[in-house]
C-alpha cells in the first residue's frame, strides 16, 4: 500500500526522526524541578551517547556541566516563562564524559487554547568550529616561534593597563628588551640555533616575571614585558633581575648572551605610543651604554 503524502502526523513525526539536528522535546512544566523530556529523536543519541530510554523523565540540563554559565541559565527560565524562543551555546557533557560545545534553541509550542503545551529544542554539536575558532584566535595573537603573545596582542593589554591607570590610578612598569649581537650568534652558529635561543630566553623571561606579567615578542629579537602594580623602583628591581637572569642563563653553544633593557615608569595620562617611544630610547641608551645593562627613562 502506497504512504498518503498528505499523512502529516506521520511526515511531520519521520522528519523530526530523521532530522540531522538533535531534536528535543519536553512537556511544559516550569515550576521546579521542570520540564521533563518526553522525546529525543535519533541524533540525540548519537551527539550524546544516552538512549532514549535513558533520558525520558530527566531536565534536559542533565547533560549540562559546572561551566554552564548562570547567565545563559536564567535567561533561559526567563524566555521561557515568558513563552519565548531561547538561543543559547553551552558546554554539555556525553554519556562517557566528553565535553562538547553546543548550540541550541528551545522554542514554546502552544496547543490549539494557546496555552504552552511542550517545548521544542533543537541542538548542534558545534565543538569543531569552537575548537577552530580558538585555534585561528590564538595564531592570531601569539608568535608562532615562541609561543609569546605578539605586538598586536601586546598593544591590547598595553592600552588596556593604561586606560586602567587613568580610571584608578596607580603605576605599572613596561620592559623592552633587546638581545644583545644577536647577528653575530646567528652568523656564527646558524639561524636555527639563533631561534633555540630566542625560545629559550622566553623561558627564562616567563620563570622570572610574576604570573600578573604580560611579556610578549615585540618582533625579531626584542621583546617587551608589562608588568602592572608595579612602581618604578620595582619596575627596576624586576629589569635587573631578568637581565641576569639571562646572563647567568646557559644557553645552548653560545657562551654569553646578554639584554639591553629600556626600563620605564607608566603613569595615569600616557598614550601607548609615548611610553614605547621612552622604552625605546632608554634601550638604545643602554646600548650605547655598554649593552648587558638596564636603562630607564
Ligand atoms: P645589538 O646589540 O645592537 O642589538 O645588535 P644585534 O646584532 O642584536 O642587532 P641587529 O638589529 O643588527 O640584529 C638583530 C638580528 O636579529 C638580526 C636578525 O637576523 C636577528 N633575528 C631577528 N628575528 C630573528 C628570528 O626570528 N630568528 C633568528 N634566529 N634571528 C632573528
Ligand atoms: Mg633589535
Ligand atoms: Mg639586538
């Protein structure tokens, strides 16, 4: 016997089991602790590992962990009280305890008196495209050599700290440095090895600075560190530590290597660009000082 086409509880109930989307559906009950699920179509249970008869009965937030956050929570009881559609991202976990990020709606379905009947989510395992995002998110703010955050990265944080100096005070202490013949290391022992020591300093810069410090790769072989709450007599301490730091360091092969440091003070009112310009010309005045020293301005 051929299927009547027009057999719509029957079409409509196949779609909703054979959607590609996960397909949940609850009754309406608000008050705590619920709504309860009544059905999950097949792709449910191949996103999450649980089988229909595993799940009917439960809050669809079973499957939610700690990190879902309080917001996207309350916003949900609040639409859906209020009969309105949600849209949410949250972190769910599988029946074996993988995360996976997922997107979701949840829409009210009212019967024919208008009343809230059940709720309709709809759900997609986004984790891939979250993962990639994070990935081309995280390229574009580090130097793929080091590892470090990049200048653009840097700048960031930088007019950050400042426009926070100017709001409530205080003083931070921004570092350039500047490895020392670092042509001549890469002339005499190769380009690779030259890079060895660049990721090698990034080590010895990270195990000297406190965890509040932002130091990053300013480009080639200068790098810059941002330290906040820090005053300038501290600023100083801190330069002159991680110059001998690396001083006393034993690089691979290389028998010395040394900074040049621009050390300076930042305060309520500097633009990123003028404290840079300073932290620049204090470097060079410590090149021309001798090099392997700290300078401030
Ligand atoms: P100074 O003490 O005056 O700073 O001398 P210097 O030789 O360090 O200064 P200069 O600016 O002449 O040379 C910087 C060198 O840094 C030249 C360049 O080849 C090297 N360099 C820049 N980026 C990289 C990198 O990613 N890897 C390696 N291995 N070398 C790099
Ligand atoms: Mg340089
Ligand atoms: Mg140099």
């Amino acid at each position: 016997m051929t299927q009547d086409p027009c057999d719509w509880p029957r079409l409509l109930g196949a779609c909703v089991d054979q959607a590609y989307n996960a397909v949940i559906i609850t009754d309406a009950r608000l008050e705590a602790p619920g709504p309860e699920i009544l059905y999950v179509n097949p792709a449910f249970e191949r996103m999450s590992g649980y089988g229909r008869d595993e799940v009917v009965g439960l809050n669809p937030r079973f499957m939610q962990g700690p990190d879902t956050e309080r917001e996207v929570l309350d916003r949900l009881r609040r639409n859906l009280q209020r009969g309105e559609p949600f849209e949410g991202h949250t972190i769910n976990y599988r029946k074996d305890g993988t995360p996976f990020h997922m997107e979701w709606t949840t829409t009210p379905v009212r019967g024919d008196s208008g009343d809230i009947t059940h709720f309709v989510a709809v759900q997609r395992d986004i984790t891939r495209q979250v993962e990639l995002e994070t990935e081309l998110e995280l390229r574009a703010s580090t130097d793929p050599l080091t590892g470090f955050y990049n200048r653009i990265r840097f700048s960031e944080y930088l007019g950050n700290e400042l426009n926070r100096l100017r709001r409530y005070g205080g003083e931070a202490t921004l570092l350039l440095l500047d490895l020392d013949h670092f042509k001549a290391i890469n002339d005499e022992h190769g380009h690779d090895l030259g890079d060895r020591v660049l990721k090698e300093l990034c080590q010895v810069l990270e195990e000297n600075s406190r965890e509040a410090d932002i130091p990053a790769r300013w480009g080639g072989e200068e790098f810059v560190l941002l330290a906040p709450e820090t005053f300038a007599q501290e600023g100083e301490l801190l330069a002159e530590k991680l110059r001998q730091a690396v001083a006393n360091h034993p690089f691979p092969a290389v028998a010395a290597v040394t900074v040049s440091i621009g050390c300076v003070s930042l305060s309520p009112g500097d633009s990123p660009d003028e404290v840079l310009r300073r932290a620049d010309d204090a470097m060079y005045a410590a090149k021309e000082a001798g090099r392997n020293r700290v300078a401030t301005g």
